[in-house]
C-alpha cells in the first residue's frame, strides 16, 4: 500500500477503511469543534470531516494522525519502523556486500534521488480559484479559535514554505498562524526554527507560502525536525516514493504544491511584529502572549470546493502525539548514528516531546551514561529536552513500568542525577528565563565500584530456556490471562 498523494486520495482511503466519519450536523469551529475532536482523540476514535462548519462553505477535517494505525495508512507502511528502515538503508555507510546488493543499492539510490526532488508542473488544483488584493478573506475558511482563552481563531496545521536567504534553500515547517484580519495573520515561528532564522537573517521582506490540506506525508514533513538546509519536500518524496509535484505561486516567486487544497501567499517585513496569542498549546497549558511577525498576504488561492485542515493541541495525548512518535521513529537511526551506544528512545507523548526522553544503552565504559546525557542535550530539536533518563540495554524504553522501576531500584540522588542547564523550549512556562533553564540528566544503569557503587547483587531474570518452555506449553496449562 503505497503513501496517498492528495488530501482526496487520504480521505477516501479513510473512508473506506472505516477510520472517517462525515459529521453532517452544523458544527461551530469556535469551540465546539475542539471539544467533540479533544473527545474523539482521547478515545481513540476516527477521522472527522465536518461538512458545515458554521459560517463557511468549506468542510473541515480534523483527527486524520490521531492514531498510530492512521499514521501507519498516513505513510502506507505497516509499522512506523518500517518507515524509519526504509530512510536509514538510504543514510547507511555500510558498503553493499556482492555484486547483487551493490546493483540494489544503486537502484535504491537512483530511485532516491528521482523521488527526493520535487516535480513542476504547469497547473495545480490548487490554484482553481485565485483571489487577489481586496478579494482575499480568511473569513471564508472555517479556522477553529480552539481554546477559550485564545484571543482569535488560528490556522494550525500549515506548512509554511520559505528559503534561506543565505543559501537559497528550501524550508517547509509547521507555525500556527493567528489571523488578524481578512488578509493578516500573525507567524508564530519560535526562535530555535529554522524559518525564524531566515527571517533574523534576510533584509527586507521574506516572501513564504503557506499550503494548508496536503498529503498526509507532506503535512507530516513540515513536522518533521530536520536540520536546517535539508529539504522537508525531500523527505516527504522519499518517504512517499513519489516526488511532491510543486506549481509556481502566483504573487511571490516561490512554487506550491500542485495537490495541495488552499495556499496563502505573501510576506513578512523584517523587524515587523506584533503581539501574538496566547494559545492554548501542545504543553497543555497557554502558551504566553510574545511578539512574532505578521504575515501579509498577497493572494489565496485554492480548490473550487476545498477542505480545510486542522488540528487540536491541548493536554497531552493529542492528535499531534502521533506526529511526534512518528518523528521519533523515523530519526532513530540519524540519532544512533551520531551516539552509537543508543539502542531506543522513547518521548514520552506526556512529557509533550520536549520534556522527557527515556533512552537506552549499550554501556562499555563508567559514567556512559553521562556521555549520553550531554550528547542528547546538543542533538538537533533533541537539545531543548529538560530531563533525559538512561536505562540499560535490557530495559524497554517504551515500558514506563519498567523504567520506573529501574530509576527508583538502581539510582542513588546524590551520585546519579546530574543537574544542568542549556536552551528550552520556548514554550516551557517552568523555565526560569525564556528558552533557558535547569536539565536533569537520570542515570538508572548499572554501576559498577569505579562508578562509587558498592558490590552490585544480580537483577532477578528467568532463564531464556524455561520462557521458551512455558512459551511453547502454554496452551497446556489451560490458564486463561
Ligand atoms: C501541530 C503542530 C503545530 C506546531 N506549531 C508550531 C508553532 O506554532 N511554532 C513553532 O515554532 N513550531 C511549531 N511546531 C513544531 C514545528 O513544526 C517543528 O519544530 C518543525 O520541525 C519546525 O520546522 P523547522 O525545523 O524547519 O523550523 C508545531 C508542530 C506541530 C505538530
């Protein structure tokens, strides 16, 4: 099964998969669509398209990650492992073994490097309609004020497309967008991001396009924590093995993607802000309200009929919780391949990503746990993490029991924990500075007399031979679990 290419093709594969429900009743994107999405998604339930939002002709879908399964027909693989294998054998160093595996991997490559780059095209369903100057109304979008304290309704799922004054490339990220009026919103691009720096960096105005309603890969892309300078429509071409078809915007020199349901073209001025939110965030609590650049549009174009996307943040677990599970697989491999004694990680969709990351190791050596520790905390997107715990190699990073129980059985406070401070998250109200504050680094491994620890006793395992045993006589015992 392969990645949908188009909003269409996802919503009708939902559909016929069971995994969407059309709501036909008239709903209020002012509130109301967050609670019944917030209720849908703690639950576990589908994909909801609203065909009558209040106040807009165009439907709304919302809930289309909300769980891993989704992400999973999202993608077209069957685990997000699989996903994850299929980018780390294209960033492998091993040299191919044999005549074979080499002409494999040439053709691997070469079909790589064929669906990575983008496609232009001549025309795109997404410019059917095209709305310039004084026709331009984000009023006819059905955009969602999600929480009560947020001052106006914000556009929430949308891939923002800027390149980088200095290099010319190409970056496609997911910043909420406060609308202002008719043709303004706020650019809510934190200051680590890599949009935030073009826009630091650049003279007068960044020309950016924003695509909202795309394939369910791309949308993902633009989530996805890339260093600066590598393409997400890369990313999203390899992951789908098709490349991204892009058409040329018609107000600013930048192309869109042809598929895409509604783009918004425009600009922001150097040094022009404005006071955005607050906004009810991912963390589960009001993001503050900070100064951000406004976006000034210069044209919308979009589908004769098309659908809006949104998504819901709020207390975790949200339906962004599978956006960022799918990051953490998928960068897996690039992670191991800088800190090779790591064998899992786990961000525990609680911790809100940045919060908390459980990782397990190999450990050769005393104190590699600390090592580790100082790696994570200087790891792309990874640095803003506040507490890292470290756990054996036998200890499931995803099994918080089993976590548990090793930070409480194996940690002394006084030798295990090591405190220290470095950038945050911006939007970690706890910080003591913004962006910055305190870390907590665990060291729940095994410690041995060079680590200051007296004799270790053994930690109570059966014997692999008597699991298989009662593995294979199950059956036998006649007990019911
Ligand atoms: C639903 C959702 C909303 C997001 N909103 C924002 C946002 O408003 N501002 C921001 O800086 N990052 C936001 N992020 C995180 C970025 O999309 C993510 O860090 C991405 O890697 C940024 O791209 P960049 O590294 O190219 O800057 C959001 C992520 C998700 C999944």
């Amino acid at each position: 099964m392969a990645a949908p290419l188009s909003l269409r093709e996802w919503i009708a594969r939902l559909e016929r998969l069971g995994e969407l429900t059309r709501v036909d009743a008239e709903v209020d994107p002012d509130l109301e669509i967050t609670e019944i999405a917030d209720r849908t998604v703690k639950a576990g339930g589908p994909a909801l398209l609203f065909e009558h939002p209040k106040g807009s002709e165009h439907a709304l879908l919302i809930n289309q990650f909300g769980t891993e399964r989704r992400m999973c027909l999202a993608l077209g693989v069957e685990s997000l492992d699989e996903a994850a294998a299929r980018i780390a054998s294209l960033v492998e160093l091993k040299p191919p073994q044999g005549a074979r595996a080499k002409l494999g991997k040439l053709r691997e490559l070469k079909s790589a490097a064929k669906n990575s780059q983008p496609r232009r095209v001549r025309r795109g369903a997404c410019q059917e309609i095209v709305l310039r100057g004084d026709e331009i109304d984000l009023g006819l979008l059905p955009v969602q004020r999600c929480w009560p304290g947020d001052p106006a309704p914000f556009i929430t799922l949308p891939a923002v497309i800027t390149f980088d004054p200095r290099t010319g490339a190409r970056n496609v990220g997911m910043y909420r967008m406060q609308v202002i009026d008719e043709r303004t919103t706020f650019m809510h691009w934190q200051l680590q991001k890599d949009a935030a720096a073009s826009w630091r960096e650049m003279e007068g105005r960044l020309e950016l396009a924003v695509a909202i309603g795309l394939d369910p890969t791309t949308t993902y892309a633009a989530t996805a924590p890339l260093p600066r300078g590598l393409d997400e429509l890369m990313l999203a071409g390899l992951l789908r093995g098709e490349p991204v078809e892009l058409v040329k915007a018609k107000t600013v020199e930048i192309d869109v993607p042809a598929e895409a349901e509604i783009v918004l073209e425009g600009y922001v001025e150097r040094g022009e802000v404005g006071i955005e939110g607050p906004f009810g965030d991912h963390t589960g609590f009001y993001s503050p309200a900070a100064p951000f650049p406004l976006f000034h549009l210069t044209a919308m174009t979009m589908r004769s009929d098309a659908i809006y996307t949104s998504i819901v943040v709020g207390k975790p677990p949200a339906e962004d919780a599978w956006l960022g599970k799918t990051s953490e697989r998928l960068f897996l491999p690039a992670i191991r391949s800088a800190v090779p004694e790591i064998v899992d990680l786990d961000l525990p969709v609680a911790g809100a990503f940045h919060n908390c990351a459980i990782v397990s190791i190999r450990k050769d050596f005393p104190n590699q746990a600390r090592k580790v520790m100082n790696a994570v905390w200087g790891l792309g997107m990874l640095s803003l993490t506040k507490a890292v715990v470290v756990v054996d190699e036998h200890v499931d990073p995803h099994d918080y029991e089993d976590v548990f129980f090793h930070v409480c059985a194996n940690v002394d406070p006084k030798r295990d924990v090591m405190i220290a401070e470095g950038p945050l998250d911006q939007l970690d109200h706890s910080a003591t500075l913004e962006c910055f504050g305190g870390k907590i680094g665990i060291d729940a491994t095994r410690k041995d007399a060079t680590e200051g620890a007296r004799e270790w006793p053994q930690e109570i395992e059966m014997i692999g031979a008597v699991r298989e045993l009662v593995d294979r006589r199950w059956r036998e015992y006649g007990i019911q679990l």
